[in-house]
C-alpha cells in the first residue's frame, strides 16, 4: 500500500511572525560563480531569500536544510542575537522553529519534502 504525497511548490515567498521574506530562485551558476553559496539571506527590504534552484529542485532533506539554514539568519535579525547570551539563543531559535512548523505558509512544503522518502 503506498501513499503518495503531493510535491508541494515551494511558495514565492513566507510570512513568519511580522516578517513577509521573498523566496528568490536562483540558477546553479548564479549561486556559485557569482555569490559563492547555496544561498543568502538580505535583511535590506524587501527581505529575501535567494536560492539555488537546482538544490531547490532535489525537493528533499538538502532543500530542507537550505531554507532552514537562511530562515534561521531570519531569526538571528528578527531577535538581534549578536552576542546574545546562550538562553537568548535558545530560546528565540526555539520561538522561531516552533512558527516555521506551526503557523508558516512554509509549513506545507516542508511536510511535502519531508513525507517524500
């Protein structure tokens, strides 16, 4: 008996507490040639995310990871964590993780990748 789960589109952009940030796709060459990286956070508005498509494309753990990895650089400017003390830390990752997986519109995607293996 198998289930098969709807691959999720990952949305243009998340909306995650007051923040609305831009999900930006861009080309493999793009990301390494140019910036160096799978992907980058842009606190300057309007807030993005930009990331490699071909990562994105996989549409599993490692497309996960990438976009938790720059939501968390969302969180580290939502809570201004420069040189926050490690309760801080914890507890505003903690805060953030718990809105990304309860109320984001991300939250579909993410069940999407994650029920895919």
């Amino acid at each position: 008996n198998i289930k098969l789960v709807k691959k999720e589109k990952l949305p243009q952009y998340v909306e995650i507490g007051p923040f609305k940030v831009h999900l930006r796709l861009l080309s493999h060459d793009a990301s390494y040639e140019i910036a160096e990286q799978q992907g980058s956070f842009h606190s300057k508005p309007p807030l993005t995310i930009n990331l490699d498509e071909s990562i994105m494309n996989m549409h599993n753990e490692v497309s996960l990871n990438l976009v938790v990895h720059e939501l968390f650089h969302l969180c580290h400017y939502q809570y201004h964590l420069e040189g926050a003390l490690e309760e801080n830390l914890v507890n505003a990752y903690a805060n953030f993780t718990t809105e990304l997986l309860m109320r984001s519109n991300l939250k579909k995607w993410m069940i999407s990748v994650m029920s895919s293996k």
